[in-house]
C-alpha cells in the first residue's frame, strides 16, 4: 500500500465524534473549596489538598490518538489519561521553542511580558521574572512538596528554585551512530539497547519512586519526558508499528509559501524539506516520529499504573500537556519556530478529580499560559495579581460554555499569533500578516490577511496583539551554543 493522504479535517473530524459518548458521572472526592485556607494545608486537613502530576512531552504536535492530528498514531496510554477528564482540541503554545515555552508557562508570563523569546535566555536574566515564584515554588511557599524528574524547563536552566528534590535528565543509552538514518538536522532509528536505560524510561522511574513514597505534604510532581525531540529512537519494537510504506502523509501544497510573508519564509526550513523530498524518505522520518510518539506513551502509561496503584489517584490533578507543535513536511518546514497551526497547536488534558467529568472534549481555544492561573485555583489557592493567563477552570467544568479569549503564540521579538475557533490572525514584526479561515481551510493554505472581507476580523484579533513586546532579555551562551 502506498503512503495515503488525509485531511487534516479528517483527522478533527475524528476527534470530536470520538469523545463525545462518556457517561457523565464524576470521579473521586471534591477538591478543597477554592476559598478555603492554605493554612490547613499543611496541618492535614481532612480531605487533604490535591497533589499534581505534570507530565510534559517535548516536541510532540498532535499526532496523538485522542488530538485527532494524524490517523496512524498509535498513543493508548495517553488515550486512557485523556478519558479521565477534559481534553482541549484547541489548546496553544505561549511560543513554539521549548525554552520560551516553558518559561512563560512555568512563570505564568507570556515572552512579550518578560523579553524570554529564545533559547539563550535563561528567564532568572530577565528583570520582569528574575525573582518570581514559579508555579512549583509557589506551590512549594504554600506547604507543598515540588520535585521533579526529566526536562520541566529547557535543559540548560533546570532551575533550583523551583523544586525540593529534581533529578536531571539522564542522557541513557544511546543510538549506535551506524543505525541511524540522517537527512540533514533529522536523525531516525531503532535503538539497541534495554528500554530501561534510555532516558524517558529513566524519568518514568523517578516519577514512579516518588509516587511509591509516603508523602506527608500534597505533593507537585514534574515528569518531562524528552520524546519525540530529535533524535527519534526507541527500541525497535516502535518501529515495528510503523511500516513506512503503510503510513498515512499530510497534505503539502508545494507552492504553500508563495503567499506569505518574508519572515514567515524565512523561517520555514525548505531546504531541509527539499533533501527530505529529494531522498524519498518522507514516509521514513514521519513513521520515526511516530515511533517516538508511541515509546514516550508507553512511559506515560507506566506513570499512570503507577499513580493508580499509589493510593493517590482520587486526590491527585493530572495535567498532560507538550511544549508545542512539530511540521513535519507541512508548510514544506520540518521543525518547530513557526506561527503556524503544526507548531502553534500543543496537546493539552486535565484530569481534575470532583471537577471535570470523564472524556469530555473542550472545543474553545486556551493557552498553556492558563495553567498556572489554573492550577492556583485547583489547588485552593487565592489568584495571584499579574500572570498572563486565566483560570480555565470554568471550563473544566462546563467544557462547552462560552469563551471569547483567543489564543496568543508569540515567537521572536515583535511576532505574534492570535488564535479564536475559527480564525487565525499573525502580524510579524515587519507589518506583514496573515489571515486563515480554519472552516474553509484547516491546513493554512491560503492566507486571506489581503481579502477586504477579513478586515473585520484582523481588527478584532490584533485587539489581542501585545500593547508592546518587552526588551530582548540578556542571553547567555554556555559552551557548545551556537550563536547568531
Ligand atoms: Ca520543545
Ligand atoms: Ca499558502
């Protein structure tokens, strides 16, 4: 069978008929009432306050099973956790790279609030957050216990602020150089070794000790997984699932850049695109991410056993979530650093036990920059002045209430995407934008920002542009970084 091809409205379309069904019925036992005193936190109080898994994947788009963004993924541990609470079918990136990512959504502080845009950016250098609590440490100021396992922030800047106990990212075994397959930046192939020793299945482990451990305190629990980041490997069984000739392909349009602008072009990677096309292994490289995909899952699903045999589960949130998108072709772009759908997108689920009812899909668009506003409020916390983001835990209780906030994605200095249901709006540095319709065109292919008749929705998305982008903060780079 040769490689087929998919809408990505198909892929949707599967979504939403999929979650759809569930009984309605709530788990476990309310958590605390948001007004109650953290001051019996950490006196015990009856019922106890809710522990937090956060579980982070690094560079996974939505080829998940239960996002609906590729029909071959192959994903039934994070299929399970998403059927315990909501699912956010639009859910975005604060920025598409992994270190402002992290740090807007760890500091509750979008890039173009703290200057962090890039990778050489440690967000301790800017002056907006050099000294703010971030979500854990503030958890941590309030009698909770904070530790983490694996990639939470960039790997250069783990932060010690933010965790009691936090065990780095092992490198674990790796590739023999003669198994791989390179084109270009991409390198793909089965790994030889134990599963046990490579690096996702060492964080799972960390995760697990901690939730076999006696805690005396409601505990936050970080596990970053560093799958699918380059390079893809897993052991082979992965592979196996995934016979390049029986996998599905995105849609390219291969004149999908002649109408965008500048900026958006030169960040595209179109060369890498064209050596991956001129090799002929596209349905090679897609089926290794998917590989990928599927061996970070079944780490996830060790986590969750473990959770469940922890006596934990019915008092602790689970937030599952990935830093942002991947192209892998689409846009003919093969990375991430874009403010495109493929990059912008970010799976995003919480399971909120008392508060969100099981398989159940929330359609609005929400920010990852939500989650410290969200969490705060979960965990009975009182709001805290100045973050970027808001609660979304209005509709974790009624998924399908009304919203009216888009989704901002900012990415370098002065560039930034605004989100709603339907549309896409970005204004680049330069002035220059674009305008997509997902109901007409859910694979961005025709920029619409010079059609008269979206002049009405451009004014009422740029009313969510920043007011100003904040000063570059200072960058540091740390032997082996490249510089511009
Ligand atoms: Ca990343
Ligand atoms: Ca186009």
């Amino acid at each position: 069978m040769s490689p087929t091809k998919l809408d990505r409205r198909d892929f949707l379309g599967r979504l939403v008929g999929g979650a759809a069904a569930a009984g309605l019925s709530r788990i476990a036992r309310p958590l605390m009432a948001a007004t109650e005193p953290m001051a019996a936190l950490a006196d015990g109080a009856p019922g106890g306050c809710p522990n937090v898994l956060f579980i982070v994947s690094d560079d996974l788009n939505d080829w998940v099973g239960t996002f609906g963004g590729h029909p071959n993924a192959h994903t039934h541990n994070i299929d399970r956790l998403c059927r315990g609470g909501v699912t956010f079918q639009r859910a975005y990136t604060p920025s598409p790279l992994c270190n402002p990512a992290r740090a807007a959504i760890m500091t509750g502080k979008m890039p173009s609030t703290t200057g962090v845009y890039d990778n050489r950016q440690p967000f301790r250098l800017s002056p907006v957050v050099k000294d703010a609590a971030t979500l854990p440490q503030y958890l941590m100021q309030q009698g909770y216990y904070a530790a983490a396992g694996g990639k939470i922030y960039h790997m250069k800047y783990p932060d010690p602020p933010s965790w009691n106990d936090y065990e780095s990212l092992s490198m674990g075994a790796q590739p023999d150089e003669d198994d791989m397959t390179a084109v270009g930046k991409l390198k793909w192939g089965p790994i030889d070794k134990p599963e046990g020793a490579t690096a996702d299945a060492i964080v799972a482990d960390y995760t697990i000790r901690q939730l076999e451990r006696k805690h005396d305190q409601p505990f936050f629990l970080g596990c970053g997984f560093k799958k699918p980041h380059l390079p893809w490997f897993a052991p082979a069984k992965y592979f196996e699932m995934f016979p390049p000739d029986k996998i599905t392909l995105p849609p390219i349009k291969d004149d999908d850049l002649d109408d965008v602008p500048p900026i958006a072009r030169k960040w595209a990677k179109t060369e890498l695109h064209q050596a991956v096309m001129d090799a002929g292994r596209r349905p090679e490289a897609v089926a290794a991410y998917l590989a990928t995909v599927s061996y970070m899952d079944a780490q996830v699903g060790r986590v969750l056993d473990a959770l469940d045999a922890s006596g934990y589960a019915d008092n602790t949130i689970i937030v599952f979530w990935g830093d942002h998108g991947w192209h892998l072709g689409e846009k003919r772009h093969w990375a991430k650093c874009t403010l495109w759908e493929e990059a912008a997108r970010a799976p995003l689920t919480i399971v909120a036990p008392g508060v969100t009812s099981p398989n159940t899909v929330c359609p609005r668009t929400v920010s990852l920059i939500d989650l410290y506003p969200t969490l705060m409020e979960l965990c009975g916390l009182e709001a805290k002045p100045g973050l970027d983001g808001v609660s979304l835990v209005p509709l974790l209780k009624d998924p399908q209430r009304p919203w009216d906030r888009p989704a901002v994605t900012d990415f370098k200095y002065g560039n930034t995407s605004v989100r709603s249901e339907r549309w896409r709006y970005t204004r680049y540095a330069d002035g220059t934008e674009e305008v997509y319709d997902h109901d007409a065109d859910p694979m961005e292919w025709t920029n619409l920002a010079d059609d008269p008749a979206c002049a009405e929705v451009k004014t009422d998305l740029a009313r969510w542009l920043p007011k100003r982008y904040a000063p570059e903060a200072p960058h540091r780079y740390l032997p082996g970084d490249r510089r511009p």
